[in-house]
C-alpha cells in the first residue's frame, strides 16, 4: 500500500514561507487523490488543499486560498505544499493524506486511505 512521510515544518515569524513536502511509496503515485490537512491545538482537522490529478488540477481552502500552493513531482514520488504570508492561526500539524479517486467530498477527512505521521509548522507574530 501508500506510505507517506512529511516533512519541511518548523518554527516562523508571520510574514515568512515554508515549503512542506510529502514523500509517498509506491508505483501508483500519480493514480492517487493527494491532499493536505492540518489541525492546530484543540481543533478539528481542516481541509487545505487537493491535488486531484497529476498534480493539474488542485483546489484550496478558504483560509488559505491565495497565500498556498499544492504541486507534485511525480517523478518523484513527492507531493508540495508552498506556503507564503504565513500567520498564526496557520499555526498546526499538517498532515498529507491520499485517497485512490477524488472523494465526493474531498474536505472530509475520513474520506482518505492513507495518511502521514505530520509535521508541525509554528509560526509566531
């Protein structure tokens, strides 16, 4: 099956970028459904951003809609999420998470197969 590594977290000032980055195994890479979730303290998982499709066809959350970008290299195995003018309530956990067609609703979260460990991004005022 899919096993899923982030990594790319860390401590910022408001204002900054990160780049996170999501490592998948397999050979059905590009066949899978890719999205990015995160969950701050006490919070429930929120939807970020889908990949739907060889990384062409994305759509984003509200809250981050501008600001992220999600790619991927297939070639790579490697899944991306740019984040830019970070604030912090973006603040979280953010977890990379598969599924092997789009979901019918892709911002559920129990709607995905396989999900990574997470990695926590800061980001202070």
């Amino acid at each position: 099956q899919v096993q899923l590594v982030e990594s790319g977290g860390g401590l910022v000032q408001a204002g900054d970028s990160l780049r996170l980055s999501c490592v998948a195994s397999g050979r059905t890479f590009s066949n899978y459904a890719m999205s990015w979730f995160r969950q701050g303290p006490g919070k429930e998982r929120e939807f970020v951003a889908l990949s739907a499709w060889s990384g062409d066809s994305t759509d984003y959350g509200d809250s981050v809609k501008g600001r992220f970008t999600i790619s991927r290299d297939n070639a790579e195995n490697t899944m991306y999420l740019q984040m830019n003018s970070l604030k912090p309530e973006d603040t979280a956990v953010y977890y990379c998470a598969a599924a092997k067609t789009v979901p019918g609703n892709f911002k559920d979260p129990r709607r995905y197969d396989f999900w990574g460990q997470g990695t926590q991004v800061t980001v202070s005022s």
